[in-house]
C-alpha cells in the first residue's frame, strides 16, 4: 500500500499543470518553491520504492535460475541412473539395475516438480519486470519534471526582479517629473514665481510713491505762489508785481 500510495503520488504530480497551479497561486515563488520540494521528496520516496521492487525482482529471477539449475541437474542425475540401470541389466544384474531405474524416475520427479516452480513464477517475473520499466520510465519523467520547475523558479525570479527594479525606476521619475504639480520641483518653481511676483508688486508700490511726492512738490509750489499774491494783496501790492517781486520758494524736499 507504502509504494502505491507513493506511485500514485508520482502520477499526480507528473498531471500537474504547473502554469495552472502559478496563475491560481498567491504567491508563485512561494508555490514553486512548495512543487519542488514536493517533487524532490517524492522522487527520494520514489527511488527508494523502486529498489525494493527492483530487489525482490531480482530475489525472483534469482529463485527462478535456481529452479532451472536444479531441473537441469536433476534430468542429468536420472539421465546417469538411467544409463546405469541399463549396463547393470545387460550385465544380468536387474535387481541392481530396477535400483538406479527407480532413482531415475525419482530424479525425474524432482526435476518435473523444478520446472513447475520456475514455469510458475515466470508471469510474476515477466509483470514485475514490465512494471520497473515503468516506474523507472516515470521517475525519469520526474526528475525532467524538477529540473524544468527549477528553472520555472530561476525564470520567475529573474522576472520578478526585472519587474521590481522597472517599477522602482518609474517611481524614481516619477518624482522629479517637473511636469507633475504635486511634485517638489512644482511646488518651488511656485513659490520663486509668487517672491518674483512679490517684489514686482514692491517695485511698482515704490514706483507709485515716488511719483505722488514728485506731485505734492509742484501742488506746494503752487501753494506758495498763492500765500505771496494774498499777502502783496494786503499790502497794497499790485498783484503782478508782487510776483515779480516775490522772491521763489526755496525748495524743500
């Protein structure tokens, strides 16, 4: 039950479709992983069942040569007594004769009852030879079967490599892409325009001041020339000679 149980076990791992068991799988380094050492433990079970069934084939066909050795020895010890019989009865001596031809007829017994044996266990031989060929046939089948999921296992890692390194790559430019808002060359580029923007906004605020203290020079100035022709007024002044007369304003900033 031992050997079927692990020849039935061979048979269904040989079955396995193992593109199927990884698209279903979870994780696929962790199922091929599992498959090899399922497989690798399984041909250990295997080979170590076959030998005890190529053993006993061998205990059989050994069995089986000493049934025919001794058949063919017991035909040639009735073929002696038999000769022997036949010279002691031409000498006249037949008692002696009847003698050796009765061990003849035993060793002929014996080598009937030999053949019989060794007839009887040729089917069992010639099945259990038929049965190594095969279990041998379907361990090399296995060992084929564990050397492509190795290199299942070597291809899927190097995969999942290259895989990992593309995606960190495309992180990788991803952030410094300077097209993209959210990233941090974005958002500087968004605070140089906004202090640019800022001291444009200072230089025309200074630019608008300047030019209102340049105005509020000439309206004093003009203020000035008022007070003088009120006060020439006042004093009699004809208006445009106090004009003329009045001495300019110094200029105070």
């Amino acid at each position: 039950m031992a050997k079927q149980s692990i020849f039935g076990r061979i048979s269904t791992l040989m079955k396995a479709n193992i593109n199927a068991l990884l698209d279903s799988a979870e994780d696929p380094q962790k199922m091929l992983d599992q498959l090899v050492r399922d497989y690798t433990n399984s041909i250990a079970d295997a080979e170590a069942a076959i030998a005890e069934t190529i053993g006993n084939l061998r205990l059989l066909e050994r069995d089986h040569q000493e049934d025919v050795q001794a058949a063919s020895e017991w035909g040639n010890k009735a073929l002696a007594a038999s000769r022997k019989a036949d010279e002691l009865r031409s000498a006249g001596n037949t008692a002696d004769a009847d003698k050796f031809d009765n061990l003849a007829k035993i060793a002929l017994q014996r080598q009937i009852s030999e053949e019989n044996e060794a007839k009887a266990v040729e089917p069992t031989i010639a099945s259990q030879t038929e049965v190594v060929a095969k279990l041998k046939d379907g361990l090399n089948g296995m060992k084929q079967k564990l050397e492509q999921l190795k290199s299942k296992r070597s291809e899927l890692l190097a995969r999942a490599k290259t895989a990992e390194a593309q995606n960190k790559v495309h992180d990788a430019v991803k952030s410094i892409d300077v097209l993209d808002p959210t990233s941090e060359l974005g958002r500087f580029e968004d605070k140089v325009r906004r202090q640019e923007a800022l001291a444009a906004g200072k230089q025309e605020l200074a630019a608008s001041t300047l030019d209102a203290q340049f105005e509020s020079l000439e309206d004093v100035g003009e203020l000035t020339e008022v007070e003088a022709r009120l006060a020439a007024l006042k004093s009699g002044q004809a208006p445009a000679q106090a004009a003329i007369d009045a001495p300019s304003a110094p200029y105070t900033p």
